[in-house]
C-alpha cells in the first residue's frame, strides 16, 4: 500500500531523515517509535506531501505521491493526525469533523451523517455542538483522530495520539486503533506511550538520527541491543526482559 | 560617477532614519505580536507635535524631542492600555481593527485641528548644504542619520545589556517560556509600547524638517516600516537597521533614475514588491511575512 | 472507514429554523431584519431619507461582498476599493466611450475585478497576517494612483461623469424608486449568495482555510484555490456594487471612489456587525452608515472631518467590547433570555453545581 524508497530530506546542511525504506502492506498497523528528534514528524510530513523530500521515493498504492501537495495525497486516500492538534477553531466539534467528510458526500447534511457516527465511534459524540476552544488536550487528540476517520482514508497517520489522554482513555484508543484494519484502514502510528504502540502494532520500525536502525515485531525490536541503546532506555529493556 | 556615489550615500542616510523610524515597530511586533496599524500616525502626531514646539518655542526640531520623546511615551502608555491591553487576549483581528479605528479616529482629529495645509519648518542654516570632496549633504539628512545611529547603537547595547533588555529578546522567541521564566510579560508589553511610541517620537522629530507635516502623512511611512521590518527579520534591531539602508538606497536611485511622475508610487511598489519576492527578508529567517501573528 | 458499517444516525434536516442567527439555519432577526428593509424600502418617500437608506443598502451588499473574503476565507483585504473602482469605472468608460448599458457593463467589470483578486491573491499567497493585509492596501494603493495618472481612460483627477439623462437602458431615473429596487434587490441577492456559501461546501472549504491551512490540506482541501475563489468572488461582487455606486452618483474620482477609506469602511461595517456571518455585514451597516450620515450631517457645518473622529472612536469601542461584532451579540442575548437558552443555561449550571 505504501512503499518508501530510500526517502530523505535535507534542511541546510543537516539530513532530517535519510535512506528511509519500509513498506506497509493494507491491513497492518505499523508502529514508528524513535527519540525526540529522531525524525519522525519530518517523516510523517515527507509521507503526507506536506514537505518535499530531498531524496529517493514515496509510493502510495502503486502511485508516485505528489510531494509538497498534502490535499491530493489525502484526496487519494491517506489521512493524518497532527501531533499539536489543528482544529478549525471557529467550528463546533461536529463541523469540524463534518468537513472531513464534505470531499466524498458533498452536502452538509449527508456529510454530517458521517460525522456524528464517526463521533460516537471516537466517543466524543457527546460533544458535536461544543466549540473547539472549550475542549482539553485529550478530547483535542480525539478530534484529530475523528477529522482523519471521518475522510474515510485507506492509510492513516496516527502522530501521538496519545499523549494527553488519561489511561482509561488511553485503553479505550488502543482497542479502537486495534479495531481500524477491521474497517480497512491502514495504520501508520508514532507514539511515544510504548505500552500502547509495543501491544497494538504488529511491527514496529525504529528511527534514530533519521535512519532505520531496526525493524520488526514488537518483542524482537524491544530487544534488538541498538534500540534499548539509542531510545528504549534500561527501564524499557529491563521490563521487557 | 559622482552622481551615484552622491546617490548612495543620501540612501544610506536616508536609511538609517527609515531604521529608526522601523525600530519602534519591529519591537512593538516582536514582542507583543501585535499589528499597531496606527503606527503612521503616531509619526504623524510626533511631527505634529515637534512642529508645534518649533513654532512656539523657536528651538530647532531636534531640542524638541526632549519633549516630543516623553509625549510619544505617555500617548503610547495611553493607547497601550485604552485599546491594546483590552485586546491582546482576543483574535488578533480585534487589535487590528481597533488600531484601524484609532488611525481613523487620529488622522481626522489631525484634519480637523491643523488642516490638511502642509506643515513646514525652516531650514538650518538657511539650507546651505555641506560639502565634503564632491559630495553635498542636506544638514537635517546628515543630523538625522548620525542621531538614527547614535540611538540605534544605544538600543543595541541596551537590548544586549539590560534585564529588560534580555526579557524583550526572550519574549520575542518565546512568549511563554519567558513568561516561566519569571518575566513580567505584562509589563514588559507596557514599556515595550510605550518606548516603542518614543522611538517613533525621536523619528518624527528627525523627518520633521525633512518631510511636510500632513494629516496622512503616516500611510507612505508605515508601510516603509514594514518592508524594514520584514526585510529584517521581526524583532530584530540589527535586520530594521539593514533593512532601512537597503530601502533608502532603493528610494534615493529610484527617484533619480525612474520618472518622478511615480514618486508616489514607490512606497506602495516597494511593498508589494518585497512582499512578493522577499517575505524571508534579507538574511532568509525564518519568514516574519508567511507567520500569521497571535496562532 | 465506510459509512455503511457505522451505527445508524439522526437524520439532519434541509432547513433548519433558529431565532438569532447561527450559521446554517435561518433565522428569525435576520429575516424580520430584511423584512423591515424592504417594508421601509416601500413606505419611505422623504428624499432625504431615502438617499440615507439606499446609501445603508448599498454599503450593505458591498460590505456582504467583502465579508466573503475577509470574513469566510479570513483574507483581509484593505485594498476592496480598488475592485469596487474598477467595477464603477469599467462600466462608466464602457458606456461613455460605447455606449454599453452598465446591465452588461457590470458584467465586463465583475470579470476584471475577478481576474484582479485571483492574481492579487495568488502573487500573495505566502503572506499572512498583517503582511497579507498591507499588500493588499498598497495594491489598492497602486490602483488609485494608476487612475489618478491614466488621464485618457479615467479622466484624471477630474473624474468621469455619466449624463443625468434618465435612460433604462443607461441605469439612469429620475426618481429614487428604481434606484432602490436595485439596490435593495443587490443588498438581498448579496445575502442570498451569503447565506447559500455558508451552508455548502465550499463555504466549508473556505472556513477550514481560514481557520487551519495545515489542516485544511491535510483533508484534501486546497488551500490556495479556495483563498483565490474567495477573493475572486468578493472582488466580483464589489464590483457590481461599484457599478451602482457609479450609476446611482452620476459621477466617479480615484480618490473618492478608490481611496483606502472606503476598503476600511467595508472591513469596519462587517468587524462591527460581526465577521464571517451572513447578518453581520447587514447589521453592521445598518448602523454605521446611517450613524456616519447623521454625524456628518449634525457635523458638518463646523468642521470637516470631526464626524470620522467620532466615527473612528465609537468603532474602537464596539470592536474591544463586542469582538463578534452585533451579530454576535444578538445571539447572546437571545440565547440569554429566549425560554430554550435559559432552560440550557440552567442545565449547565445544575451540572456545575453538582
């Protein structure tokens, strides 16, 4: 479904992401984890036509992406998450989520439809008439994701969801995103909350200083001596064991 | 040859009171994120009023900062916390607005008071320009700019010095953080304000002699103010001084060589013109232009 | 994800009904509002009174022409005076130098004006903030001075005049009346425009554009071409209200007809009345143009200009005091005392007692 080929981007002297290649295939939910300034946001916005890479190639369902145009990659069927969530403030919740849908049904109304079930699927179906600005750091994170669900994508970009949720809320994303390859959605996921990513995701990718250092399933990479050196710490390496 | 060199040299002049005039507002901008669109009239007011002085008093225009300089401080304070402090905290269009309104309110005020005639002081020494080689200088333009750099360098040294000095940089990077770091936003917003306003008091006393006094007199300067300030970099009293001696350069060829017919022209030209091919302004930070202010 | 797997859903009705106005409903104020326009429209024969009201709708509909841009698609433009000029000039020099009556004349000026603010959004379409707001002032700017100086097709700094020699086919009467069917029928088609933007699509493109680029995009939708429709559209619009300025006037001049103070005119009536809303720029110039005509008029004799003083002062106020302008305020008021909104306002504070 998505397929990178030796992807980098340079800013000035210094290589955000270099040699990056992985692919996904549809139905997988691939998690991206690496240090603060590993390169994973750059990573993300390279994928989602947002930044034009430097180098190498990005696919998306067998078709070059058009870099530096975010609205015809999401148009093609990939939607993102921002890390600081980017609501359309002057919106209620449910506009914002309604707006998502308006490319593929056209009239508010049908598109609202889309809206309130994608609400109630996030849970935050109880606040469709509250105005961007009341709501918290959470239920910000929880709109994201539904403006992403709500274009109904084939891949999506999940970056950190999580942060800012409570634990009980942070269960209840897990199954959800766990549920998403149900409905045929692809996921691509940067977390920093590893119990989460490490039990969800069924491979896991690690970027340190812009390259892949590993590669694999969640168990094999938590133990893999260059991840627990570069970024899981002696905490992680030792629960793990 | 003589002519060019004559030329560049009037523009660097030229430049160095456009930088003054610049400093006041890359500071209010930079610190406060606020867009103070009745900048050109505060101008306006500080040549009004150093006229006012000259003609009362008979003192020349740059001994009447020592009063115009504090009056521009107290207005600014004034304005500062009748119209900005009430609408920092809101959309950013709020402040807009209520500025444009201000500028309005002001420029009429002005029409009502002084008249739309043109406002003039007599020249220094009866206008006899000094000489040095083959060069001539106007007295104001020289005065001016040799005052433009004396107080840009103090500005310098206080910004780079002070406490005050290092909370103004800080918040320009950084609003919140700065605000962590025990710094009184608050009040530095009021003192940048208000300085910011004395600066412009300085300034309009320097133009005073070298431009008429209208009441519309700040539309051509505020937008000079701008390119500088982007051109510079938002904040940044090293790029407004840069920024300044490029635009004045650009005005003293351009008047020579192009028709004068489009003299009027050349402050709205300039504009669109950096606007467009500039918006990183000269040392490409990252663009003062492209950012929309209050996110 | 498909819709056909989620749960089953509320329906959502076609037309919904509000009492104060609220985006993608109709509501009552706004329709007692217009009502009571057109009612006076009809009534009202003191000629006096009449210019004022035809002045008020007028400045309604082009201010609605502006708020397309600066209020749905968040571009503020201080440079609307120079499509409303070239909109009020395309037709004069049309009809004066051919003889094409301005009902196809504000056709011809509409496309210029269209043509104008795409490419003037489109050569700024990196700048944002007070950047993208002086661009457009100085464009305005270059505009002015370009009639100022084009003396064989502007006619200079004297201006062009249209021969008072009333003529349907010219747009030139005798009476006020059709004056005032016109402009009541621009004023009203203005809103309709308004009120059918807000409720589809591209209205919500343009919404998701002003708010949020970065998240516009990230949901397929183009940035830059909804900035450009936007602004196209506005300019439009502003153009065919120039062209009844010029026709109801009989005489046009760069600089009354293209001066900033008319682009701050429209931006102060819509930030007045309420930005972004289809009853905002009506309610905005419902009260500042009869208020600045009164004030001119009270004024006048004494000194020129006092009644912008005033002007200038009172729109200070109402912008740090109501910064969702009348509109605003009028759907808190009614929120506040209507049964429904006071029954809410209880519930909310039960549960903050709780």
């Amino acid at each position: 479904m998505l397929k990178l080929d030796a992807v980098g981007r340079q800013f000035g002297s210094l290589w955000a992401i270099r040699d990056v290649s992985f692919t996904v295939e549809a139905g997988e939910i691939v998690g991206i984890i690496g240090p603060n300034g590993a390169g994973k946001s750059t990573l993300f916005n390279v994928i989602a036509g947002a930044i034009v890479p430097t180098a190498g190639a990005i696919r998306f369902l067998d078709r070059t992406i058009d870099y530096g145009k975010p609205y015809h990659v999401a148009r093609r069927g990939l939607a993102r998450t921002f890390q600081i969530p980017k609501p359309f403030k002057q919106l209620s919740v449910r506009e914002n989520v309604m707006l998502s849908a308006l490319r593929r049904h056209h009239t508010p109304r049908q598109a609202n439809s889309v809206a309130m079930a994608t609400m109630e699927f996030i849970r935050i179906g109880e606040l469709a008439e509250a105005s961007v600005a009341s709501l918290t750091v959470g239920q910000l994170k929880k709109l994201e994701l539904a403006r992403a669900l709500a274009t109904e994508p084939m891949l999506l970009l999940l970056d950190e969801v999580m942060a800012g949720l409570t634990p009980p809320e942070i269960k209840d994303m897990m199954t959800m995103i766990a549920s998403l390859p149900r409905r045929g959605v692809t996921v691509v996921w940067v977390e920093h909350v590893m119990m989460a990513i490490m039990n969800v995701a069924e491979r896991i990718v690690v970027i340190h200083q812009g390259q892949i250092i590993a590669q694999g399933k969640p168990a094999d990479v938590s133990k893999d001596p260059a991840v627990v050196g570069a970024y899981l710490g002696e905490k992680y390496a030792y629960a793990a064991r | 040859m003589s002519t060019i060199l004559q030329l560049l040299v009037s523009g660097i002049m030229l430049g160095g009171i456009y930088a003054l005039m610049s400093i006041g507002l890359t500071l209010i901008f930079g610190v406060l994120k606020i867009v103070n669109f009745a900048h050109g009239e505060f101008l306006m007011l500080a040549m009004y009023a150093a006229w006012a002085v000259v003609s009362a008093t008979g003192m020349t225009s740059y001994t009447a900062m020592a009063v115009v300089t504090p009056l521009l401080f107290c207005f600014g304070l004034l304005v500062y916390l009748l119209i900005v402090r009430p609408g920092i905290e809101k959309p950013h269009l709020v402040v807009v607005f209520a500025t444009m309104g201000l500028s309005i309110a002001m420029q009429n005020l002005a029409l009502v008071a002084m008249t739309a005639d043109l406002r003039d002081v007599a020249p220094l020494f009866g206008g006899t320009p000094i000489k040095f080689g083959p060069l001539y200088f106007r007295v104001e333009l020289l005065l001016g700019f040799l005052i433009s750099i004396a107080i840009t360098l103090a500005l310098m040294i206080f910004v780079k010095r002070t406490y005050i000095g290092k909370a103004i940089r800080a918040t320009v990077q950084d609003r919140d953080a700065a605000m962590l770091m025990g710094i009184n936003v608050p009040r530095l917003f009021l003192l940048t304000f208000a300085g910011g306003s004395a600066l412009v008091g300085i300034a309009g006393c320097i133009m005073l002699p070298l431009y008429s006094t209208f009441p519309t007199v700040g539309l051509n300067f505020v937008l000079i103010a701008y390119v500088v300030v982007v051109l510079g970099g938002m904040g940044s009293m090293e790029g407004a001084f840069l920024g300044g001696i490029c635009i004045g350069i650009v005005q003293s060829l351009s008047g020579y060589y192009v028709a004068p017919a489009y003299g009027q022209m050349f402050y709205f030209l300039i504009f669109l013109l950096v606007m467009i091919f500039r918006p990183n302004g000269l040392l490409g930070q990252r663009g003062a232009a492209m950012v929309g202010i209050n996110e | 994800m498909i819709a056909g797997q989620l749960p089953a859903v509320p329906r959502v009705h076609a037309i919904s009904f509000s009492i104060a106005p609220r985006r993608g409903a109709v509501s009552l104020v706004e329709i007692a509002v217009l009502a009571s326009c057109i009612i006076a429209a009809a009534v009202v024969s003191n000629r006096y009174a009449v210019d004022i009201m035809i002045r008020t709708f007028l400045w309604a509909g082009l201010a609605l022409a502006w708020n397309i841009a600066g209020g749905y698609a968040g571009l503020i433009s201080f440079g609307h005076a120079a499509f409303f000029g070239i909109g009020a000039y395309t037709s004069t020099i049309l009809l004066l130098n051919f003889g094409v009556p301005p009902w196809f004349g504000m056709f011809a000026g509409a496309l210029i004006a269209a043509c104008a603010g795409a490419l003037l959004t489109q050569v700024c379409a990196r700048l944002r903030g007070p950047f993208f707001i002086l661009s457009t002032l100085a464009a305005g700017e270059v505009v002015r001075i370009a009639a100022l100086n084009w003396r064989s097709l502007t006619g200079g700094p004297e201006g062009l005049e249209i021969p008072p020699v009333p003529n349907v086919a010219d747009m030139v009467f005798k009476s006020q009346w059709p004056y005032m069917a016109i402009i009541v029928g621009y004023m009203l088609a203005m809103f309709a425009l308004s009120a059918w933007i807000e409720q589809t699509r591209y209205g919500y493109y343009l919404f998701a554009t002003r708010d949020n680029e970065d998240g516009a995009s990230a949901i397929g939708i183009n940035p830059s071409h909804s900035r450009t429709a936007a602004m196209a559209l506005s300019a439009a619009t502003a153009a065919i209200g120039g062209t009844l300025f010029a026709q109801y006037f009989l005489y046009l001049d760069p600089t009354h007809v293209i001066s900033p103070d008319i682009s701050f005119q429209f931006a102060l009536i819509c930030a007045v009345g309420g930005l972004g809303t289809a009853s905002g720029p009506v309610f905005g110039a419902l009260i500042i143009v009869p208020l600045s005509e009164l004030l001119r008029g009270l004024l006048s004799q004494s000194t020129s200009g006092l009644h912008l003083v005033i002007y200038g002062i009172i729109v200070i106020v109402v912008i740090l005091y109501f910064p969702s302008g009348v509109s605003g305020a009028i759907g808190r008021a009614v929120s506040r005392f209507s049964p429904a909104g006071w029954f809410a306002a209880r519930v909310q504070a039960d549960k903050y007692d709780a």
